[in-house]
C-alpha cells in the first residue's frame, strides 16, 4: 500500500504556498482571504499523524529542499496548525478585515507552520523570516503612535536575529565537508567544526531574541500589549514556538556540552524570574501575558540547557510537549482577555472558574495539561539545584497567573473592539481544549498513569497553592511596588540612546558654531589651547 504520509507533509506547506499563490490572481483575494482557514488543515492532519511515527525526511524537487517531521516537531506543528484554523475561522466569519491585514496573516501563518517541517538550512531560514517579518503588517500598520513603536522595536530585534542566524547557518555549510545545507548532515558534522562555539553562541543569540531571552525580551511586552487579540494570541502561542524549534533543531543535545548548558540553565531560569517579577507590578492583562511568556520560554531554556549537560537527545520530544501545552494555554488566555472585553467585564462564576483553571495550568495545576508539561520536564530537572528552581519557578507562575486573573476581574482591558465576538461562544470549548488536549497528546510522550499518583497530585498541588496565597498577600501591598514601564530593558535603551544623541547633538552644535568663525580665530584657538598644555 502506498504511504500518504510524503503527500500529507508536502501538503503542510504546499497548501498555504498555494492559498498565496491564489491571493494575486486578479479578483481572487479577498475570497482567498475568508477561506484561509482551510490552509492549515493538512499541516494538522500531518501533525496529528506525525506523533506515532518514526522521523519522515522528505527530499522536494526543487533541488536542495528537504522537509522533515518527528513527533517534537509534529506536536508543534499539530498545535499551530489547531491554532490558526480556530481563530482565522472566527475571525473571518465575524468580519472581513482589509486585504493588507489578512495578506500578512496568511505570509505568517505559511512561514510559521512551515518553519516546523524544514529539513534544510535554507527553507528553514526563508519560513523562519516569514514566520517573523509579515507579523510586522499584524499590528503596526497603524497611525497609533505606540503601535510604530512597537512595530519599529519588533522590527529591530526581527532583523538583528535573524542576521545572527544568517551568520550561524553561513558557518555550519562552511564546517560541513561535503558543503550540504541538510539540517542533519551540518548537525552530524558541528562537533568537529572549528567554530562550534562560535556557532552555538550565535544559534542561541538568534533564536533567544524569538523566545525573548534577556537582554532581547523587550520587544515582547510592547508587541503583544499593541497587538490586536488575535494577533496576540498566534504570536504568543505558535509565533513563538518558531524560536523553540529552532533550538530543537540546531542544539546539538545527544553532545554533552556542559560549559553551554550551564549557561543556558542559567539564562533560563534568570528569564524565569525576571518574568515573574516585572510581570507582578504590570496592570495591563496582555502585558502581564507577555512577561508570563518571557518566564515559560526561560523554563524550556533551562530544560534545553540540562539536555545538553547531560547530553540527552531524547529530551527533545519532552521539551516540545512542555512548548506545544503552553502554545494552546497562552493563546486561550490571550482570546479570554477579548471575550471578557466584549462582555463589558463581566464574567459568570462558571466562566471565571474556567479561566482560573486555565490560567493555573500554566503552573501546574493537577488534571490539567499544564500538570502533563511539568511531568514531562521533570527529568530534566530532578534533584539538585535545577528541582529546586524548578519549584520556585511553579510558584512564580502560580504568582503571576493568580495576579492574572485579579486584574482581568479588576482592570478593563478596553480590547473589545479587538477581538471578533465570534470568539465568545467558542471561547469555552477553546479553554476546554487548552486544558485537556494535551492528556490525548502524552501517550506519545510518557506514562500517563503517573499523573494520577497521590505523590504526583500533592506535589503538582502545593506549589500552586502556595504561589496563589503569596499573590493574595502581595495584592494587599500591591500599591507600595514600584511601576515598571512596558517593555522595560527598552525604555532603559531608548533612554540611553536619547542621552548620546544630546550629545551627538551638542557636537553637532559646537560644529557649526566653529564653522561662524574665522579660520583665524580657529587657529588662535588651537594655538592657545597647544601653549597651555604644553605649560603643564
């Protein structure tokens, strides 16, 4: 019998290539446009397929393009593909948003689903920039002065890192013998490449600018926080996860690297509190969303980051479950915001529980899939310093989340207008799906009976409970912590930047000031200035 499953994974990207192709056909966009969401119905389809079998490569025509699926990537791509069908679905069913919009929706949604398959240096690196660059139209085609800002900063840190990538990918051909651009032809040769560490260091600059590492994390605030919500809610969920893969595939994690992994459990759990706490003294519920991904993309960092001390190439699949969870839990609260603001602020006590549970997820919660992405990870971080950080950072979770949850009662978010009202009767079956969708996925990654132990049920539970009790205590001194401007490394660098163009400009002025004068008077300046100090 043939195997479909070849046809399946060049129908992942060939589909939404195809819907791109239709949108300039002369009167065809806009209906293009409103069937979108059936694009990404093969790369679900293969995602789906993809978990249960062994790694597919996949050589196209179009010489040196390679695509390639294993169940990290199939998870991945499955949840992605989830995402985007749902919320281009809503949206386009809601309302008709103008043709600009909805081209850069489906150039980001193409370079997204198709950064999870490619098998090769350079399809990976050309969906990687369309995963990234089109974002740009998602919310900065505006004449909101906060929105270029936003736009213009996303587009700094989108370029810079992808010239470091550039810049690593140029490296890794180059250390290649035979000059292949294959993904696993350089990784199988990276460890005798006379660069290697110049290498990693530039693959973990690159894709930690995606992930919002520290010192690149700013952009992520201002971003999401300018974004419309279902904007938000794909860049947050599966935008991200373009960075996550990137790190699956170019990390080399059966090689035990222990100086680079120390560094990475390090910047990873740095992440993982910074995110916590400058999320803490936020109001605004995308902002605080945005600090909680800096803090979950630190985790799987330092998960990446012990893989690699310990030279642990299966923990790969583990690392892509914990990111496939937080892909379908993040986006769900992202679109929770809008619905709440399409209510007026109002939430039943049944709507709220559910949000509650949503949200605590995130840290943990026992039954829910957040619980499933902690076992999964806790592997990488049993006993010694990593279990320790990895407590606290469920606490800090617990923390945010609970802080979450209490301005999305308290502070209207004002994004009504953001956000289709097509989302509001889906909205339940959404956070249901957040919640639950990862138990089918984890037969595929562990035992899922250990969820259900009473030591798994009591230590999934109590650093929820404690991060939850923390919050309320930390809402009651709420007005004494400090306000942390959004994206704060940026503020602090624009600062910087205005201070050397004052000076810039002080010289500029001293210039012309000197080009008044006579250049008589310029050298009995510089004569004088000579003669005293040659009188010291």
């Amino acid at each position: 019998m043939t195997d479909l499953f070849p046809i399946l994974l060049v129908a992942s990207l060939g589909t939404p290539l195809a819907f791109l192709a239709a949108c300039f056909v002369k009167g065809w966009r806009r209906q293009v446009l409103a069937l979108q969401w059936l694009a990404p119905t093969p790369a679900l389809a293969t995602g789906l397929a993809g978990l249960t079998r062994a790694p597919l490569t996949y050589d196209l025509p179009v010489s040196g393009f390679t695509l390639r699926l294993d169940p990290p990537s199939a998870l991945l791509l499955a949840g992605a593909a989830l995402l985007w069908i749902i919320i281009s679905a809503a949206i386009w069913r809601d309302r008709q948003p103008d043709n600009r919009w909805g081209l850069s929706w489906l150039l980001t949604m193409t370079g997204n689903l198709g950064v999870f398959i490619a098998g090769d240096l350079v399809s990976f690196y050309l969906l990687y920039a369309l995963a990234s660059i089109p974002a740009y139209g998602l919310f900065a085609f505006s004449d909101d002065g906060e929105r270029k800002r936003a736009g213009a900063i996303y587009m700094a840190f989108t370029i810079l890192g992808e010239a470091l990538l550039l810049l690593a990918f140029a490296m890794l051909i180059a250390g290649e013998p035979h000059g292949s651009a294959n993904i696993a032809d350089v990784m199988a040769a990276l460890p005798t490449s006379p660069w290697r560490d110049a290498i990693l260091g530039l693959i973990i600059a690159g894709f930690g600018m995606k992930m919002g590492m520290i010192p690149f994390n700013g952009w992520m605030p201002l971003t999401y926080s300018a974004a419309p919500i279902p904007a938000a809610a794909v860049l947050s969920g599966a935008g991200v996860k373009a960075g996550v893969i990137g790190l699956l595939r170019f990390l080399p994690l059966g090689l035990p690297l222990e100086g680079w992994g120390d560094a990475l459990v390090v910047m990873g759990f740095l992440c993982a509190f910074y995110g916590v706490a400058f999320g803490l003294v936020q109001q605004n519920t995308k902002v605080v969303l945005a600090y909680s991904s800096i803090s979950q993309m630190g985790v799987i960092m330092a998960a990446f980051g012990v893989a690699l001390v310990k030279g642990q190439a299966g923990a790969a699949l583990e690392v892509g479950f914990y990111a496939a969870n937080h892909l379908l839990v993040k986006a769900a609260l992202f679109l929770t915001i809008g619905v709440l603001a399409i209510r007026g602020g109002r939430l039943s006590r049944a709507t709220y529980i559910l949000a509650a549970l949503l949200a605590l997820s995130l840290a943990g919660l026992p039954l829910t899939g957040g619980a499933l992405a902690k076992i999964a990870t806790k592997a990488q971080f049993a006993g010694g310093a990593e279990a320790v950080l990895a407590t606290l950072s469920s606490i800090g979770t617990a923390m945010l989340m609970t802080h979450f949850l209490i301005c999305l009662a308290t502070s209207p978010s004002g994004a009504a207008q953001e956000c289709p009202a097509g989302f509001v009767p889906l909205w339940p079956g959404i956070a249901l799906g957040a919640i639950l969708l990862p138990w089918a996925f984890y037969p595929a990654v562990g035992d899922i009976s250990y969820a259900f132990e009473w030591g798994t049920l009591v230590d999934g539970l109590w650093p929820v409970a404690l991060g939850v009790g923390l919050a309320l205590i930390l809402r009651r001194i709420d007005r004494f912590l400090p306000r942390v401007p959004v994206g704060d490394s940026i503020v602090l660098e624009e600062a910087a930047f205005g201070r050397l163009l004052g000076i810039g400009s002080s010289f500029k002025a001293l210039d012309a000031r000197l080009c008044q004068w006579s250049a008589a008077c310029v050298s009995l300046l510089l004569i004088t200035l000579a003669l005293l100090a040659a009188s010291l």
